[in-house]
C-alpha cells in the first residue's frame, strides 16, 4: 500500500483502478473490475486474484502530490 493514501468507507460503485483493498489478509491494489450482479463488482487484483465486493468496504485511495 502506497504510504499517502486516504482511506474511507466505499461502495463497489465507488471503487476505482489503483485502489487499494484490504482483502484475504492482505493489502491487494485493483488493476481492473467487472459487474457482478446488480450492487456488486469482481475486483481483479495486482496479483491476479479476484474478489467479490457485494457491500460497503474500506477502501485506501492513494493520494498524488499537488505537482502531478
């Protein structure tokens, strides 16, 4: 996980690619997404793995320098 990120409730319609998840135990950056069902998104993470958000999660956005 990048160290300036911001970190805040989201829904999976919220999510965005470079976000990153806490999930399966561990801190896993989003590279891309699919609909699952109505409300619901398959992340597709960094390595590979897929996991369904279907609810409200916290999420960590990473923040860019203002120069950027």
């Amino acid at each position: 996980m990048p160290a300036a990120a911001i970190a805040f409730a989201a829904y999976p319609f919220e999510v965005q690619r470079g976000d990153f998840v806490h999930a399966e135990g561990a801190y896993r950056q989003v590279i891309d997404m699919r609909h699952a069902w109505p409300g619901s998104k398959s992340l597709i993470f960094r390595d590979n793995t897929v996991w369904l958000m279907s609810q409200q999660h916290v999420i960590y956005r990473p923040v860019l320098p203002d120069d950027q």
